[in-house]
C-alpha cells in the first residue's frame, strides 16, 4: 500500500517511522517531509497547506491511505478535499478540528455537555475584557481564540501584564482580528491523553507527558515542547477511567451530537486539579513530542490502525510495556530569534531513535533548520534508564548552537 504522509517535523517522523515498520506499507511519501524522514520516505515539495496540490499529488501516484500531522493542514480543509474526492484520510474534517482552532467552540462544546474545565468567558471588545479581569482575581489565563502555534496564552500574574496583553490581543491585532477567552487560573499536573477517535468509538494511547517551558524547572517561555515521556506514575487507573468516561468519551458524543463528528486522534491536554481532572485545552491531531515518545511504543500494524480510524472504525493497537523518554535539542535563542545552518555530527553513534524537527542538508552535510531541531528518545524498561540513556545519547551528538532540557521526566520522580 502506497502511504502518504502530511507534515515535516518530529511528530511526522514518528508516524513515518511507525509506518515505516509495517510490512503493508509498500511506499511512503512524505509532504514536505524534512532532512531525517528522507531516510524512510520520498520526501515530495508540497507545503502541508497546499490542498489541491495534496489532492492532485494522492490521485496521480495511487496513495490509499494519507495521515495528516499539523493543525494547519486540517484547518484548511485537507480531509473534507480528499473524501470528496474518495481518498482515504486520516484527521478530523475542517468543522470537527475547530474544537482545537477555535477556544471559544471548545469551551462552549465543554460546558454544553457538561466536560470539566476552567471557568470562562469570551471577548472581543477590549474595555469589557479588562473589565472582567479587574473584578477577577490572579493569576488570570488569557488565550487568542484562533490557531497561534502555543503561544497564543498568557498567564497574566499583574493587571498590568492582563492589560497591556489584552491590548495586544484586541487592540493591536498583533494576531490578528480576533477574541480572546479568559479563564480561570487551574493548578496541578498536566499530562497529556491522546485517543483515536471514530464517531463515538475510541480507543486511548499511553498517557504522555509535555515539557512545554524552555528551562529547566519549567522556566522561561512556552515553546512547542522540550520533551516527553510516558508512563505517569501520579495518572491512577481511576484517574484514566474518570479521564476517558467524563472527557474524552463524552466529547466524542458531544461532536456526533453537533453534527460533526469526529475521526483521527482527539489529543486531551488535561490537568490534575485538586478539584478533579480538568481540560485545559483540545487538540485535533497527534501531539508534538508527545507523539514521538508515544508511537515507538505501538506493537501492531500502523496502516492497520490508521487504516481502521479512516474507515470510521476502533482500531485495536498493542502497546510495548517499555517507558520512554524524549530529550528536545533547540537552537539556542529559541522561542525567540535564532540562527540556523549548524552543523550537527555525532547522530550515527546515538542508539536510541531521532527524530528530525527541523533539520536540512547542507553540501550533503546535516545543519540546523528550525527552532526545535531533533528530539533523542529512548526507551526502557523502566523510566529512570529511559532517562539515563536519552542523556547519554544526547552528549553524543555535537553542535555549536543547541541547547537541551536536563529535567525532562523528573516529574515522574516527585
Ligand atoms: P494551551 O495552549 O491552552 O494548552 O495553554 C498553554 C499552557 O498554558 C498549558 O499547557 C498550561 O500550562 C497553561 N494553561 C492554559 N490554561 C490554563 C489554566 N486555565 N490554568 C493554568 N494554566 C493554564
Ligand atoms: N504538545 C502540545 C501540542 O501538541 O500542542
């Protein structure tokens, strides 16, 4: 079977990867793809949002089967294009990914069919949000309603942070016209609960869990994710059971209900309050690095199970008993402005899986390309050597500019 995957960084190199391990998958083409993925897939120059040129590119050269990885792809409407036209997908339509395009869906989706979540409400006129805020107390979340890439929410700890960062939301339109939702202020331990959904069926993958800070104690500003692991020992069996019966479950209802059902991975970014297991946000994709310390772990046939959720059906999956552990390196400045074209050596001699985030080739020579540039995972029987060996591969690999979280999984230690 010919596969097509969209998406070009870490988070399409592990599902590449996990195809890559199936015997059904004949040929794997990647869209754009990136400078590691070209070792398991012919990488074809199609942007990720290019929906004819996706359609047009599936027809010609005989794909069954395209998985989508980015946000972006879905909300152009990648899914709804490729079914008109016959083609099995994997991903949400357009109207189910708003539960993670637009904040003030989600919320109203949650609080309609009764979903745990922060308190909240939307504006979109900048006097009755800060008026809002100021009858509040801080902390106070205020998240851009529309897709911003995580760094759309600022946890305002002043009235002037709230109002100079409302002014930016509303007034400046730094992000574009658009609302804000402010919410309660929640506190616990996050994690991450990502399902294959079909319709109503769904099926959970091993609990993960983000680094989204980019220093160590979860310092400094939110990025796209410094690293990951999975298995949680603070997530109980009851907490996984209240999780999937009360969330994820119940928004799998909620979306056949609304007329916009749900297919591809519904990713749950919960936390566990003092006050119970909330949602602090949906995603309408697989999770990046979540994905990367997740899919090594997948024991059965990947096209079967992208195959089974494109078809409307609960794929049945095998996962290995194994804990994992990703250690992003990031180019040094990033989130901010960082430099690229690095050389980067030493990848050959790390055993654990690399996954390449943004790297190019230069003269046939691996460069950095992008902010998060590969992510290291390993995997053991037990988390402390999933940590131990994710470090030492890590020393192997050199470059000049690249910086690394040294905490990622501590949490699992507390
Ligand atoms: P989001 O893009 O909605 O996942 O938000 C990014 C990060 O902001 C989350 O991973 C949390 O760490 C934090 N955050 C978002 N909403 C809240 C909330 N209501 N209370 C506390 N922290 C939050
Ligand atoms: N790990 C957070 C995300 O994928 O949005």
């Amino acid at each position: 079977m010919k596969v097509l995957v969209i998406g070009s960084g870490g988070r399409c190199h592990a599902i590449v990867e996990a195809l890559s391990r199936s015997p059904k998958a004949s040929k794997i083409y990647a869209a754009p793809g990136n400078a590691g993925i070209a070792s398991l897939a012919e990488c074809v120059a199609i942007k990720d949002t290019d929906v004819e040129a996706l359609v047009e590119f599936a027809k010609n050269n005989g794909v069954e089967l395209t998985v989508v990885g980015p946000e972006a792809s879905l909300a152009a409407g990648v899914v709804d294009r490729f079914r008109e036209e016959g083609l099995k997908i994997f991903g949400p339509t357009k109207a189910a990914a708003e539960i993670e395009a637009s904040k003030d869906f989600a919320k109203r989706l949650m609080v309609k069919y009764d979903v745990p979540t922060a308190a909240y409400a939307t504006f979109s006129d900048f006097d009755e949000a800060l008026a809002y805020v100021k009858k509040g107390s801080l902390p106070t979340v205020l998240k851009y309603d529309g897709l911003a890439a995580g760094k759309g929410v600022v946890i305002a700890t002043t009235m002037e942070e709230a109002e100079s960062t409302l002014r930016d939301m509303l007034l400046d339109t730094r992000f574009g016209k658009g609302s804000v939702v402010i919410e309660e202020f929640l506190t616990g331990e996050e994690f991450s609960l990502m399902c294959f959904v079909a319709g109503n069926k769904i099926y959970a993958m091993p609990v993960a869990q983000d680094h989204k800070r980019a220093y160590d104690n979860d310092e400094g500003p939110n990025t796209g994710g410094m690293g990951a692991y999975t298995e949680l020992p603070f997530i109980t069996k009851e907490d996984h059971d209240y999780a999937m019966a009360n969330i994820m479950q119940r928004v799998a209802d909620a979306m056949v209900a609304e007329g916009t059902p749900f297919t591809g991975v519904l990713y749950g970014g919960l936390m566990k309050t003092p006050q119970g297991i909330k949602v602090i946000e949906f995603n309408a994709r697989f999770g990046d690095p979540e994905t990367e310390v997740v899919l090594p772990r997948l024991k059965s046939d990947a096209v079967d199970v992208f195959m089974a959720v494109a078809n409307n059906e609960a794929p049945e999956a095998e996962w290995s008993e194994e804990a994992t552990l990703g250690i992003v390196l990031a180019s040094k400045g990033y989130p901010g402005d960082y430099a690229k074209g690095f050389a980067i050596k030493g990848c050959e001699r790390v055993e654990s899986k690399v996954y390449h985030m943004g790297t190019a080739l230069k003269d046939g020579e691996l460069v950095t390309a992008g902010g998060r540039v590969m992510i290291v995972v390993a995997s053991a029987p037990t988390l402390r050597e999933a940590q131990m060996k994710a470090r030492e591969d890590i020393a192997k690999i050199e470059c000049s500019n690249l910086f690394h979280r040294t905490d990622i999984g501590n949490k699992a230690f507390k």
